[in-house]
C-alpha cells in the first residue's frame, strides 16, 4: 500500500483495492502493518476530514493530531490520489 505520511509510529496510506468504481478520497492509518480493516479518514472537497471509522483504535488526541496533519496537507494527498486511481470523487 502507497504509503503517503508517518505519524510517529502511525502509517497514513491508500489501500490499492478500492473497488469500482473507486472510492471517494480517503486515508487509512494504523499502527504497523497496513490493514484493509484501519481507521478510515475522507478527505473533504473543502479541504476538511471525516472520521469514518476508528478501527485502529487510535486514542482521541492523537488521532486529532493525525487529522490536523492531513488538512495541512490537503492538496498534496489530492495529487497523491490522482495519480493513484486517476480520478477525484468527494463524500461531501
């Protein structure tokens, strides 16, 4: 799995299999090896995060950190992911 950013011992990644068609833009972490069953984060059309879930089950402080972390870099894993899966979809 590509992945995109380190958070202390948290991996920040895409999961190749999405589906099809593919999801809407998302993130998954978790602690170690990557997991299809991991926290997963949308990423916004406004630049903002959604926890979907927390499978990981990342402690609330940390797992803000983690989504502070992705808003700063909001346009970034928006690149990462088009050239990933070739397209742009928003959950809201």
């Amino acid at each position: 799995m590509p992945q995109i950013f380190k958070f202390g011992s948290y991996r920040i990644y895409f999961w190749l299999n999405e589906g099809k068609p593919v999801e809407p833009v998302h993130v998954h972490v978790s602690q170690g090896t990557p997991s299809e069953n991991s926290t997963k984060i949308w990423i916004t059309s406004t630049g903002k995060c959604s926890v979907a879930n927390n499978k990981s089950n990342i402690p609330a402080k940390t797992l803000g950190n983690i989504v502070r972390l992705l808003e700063s870099q909001y346009m970034e894993i928006l690149s990462l992911w088009k050239e990933t899966f070739g397209e742009l979809r928003f959950y809201c």
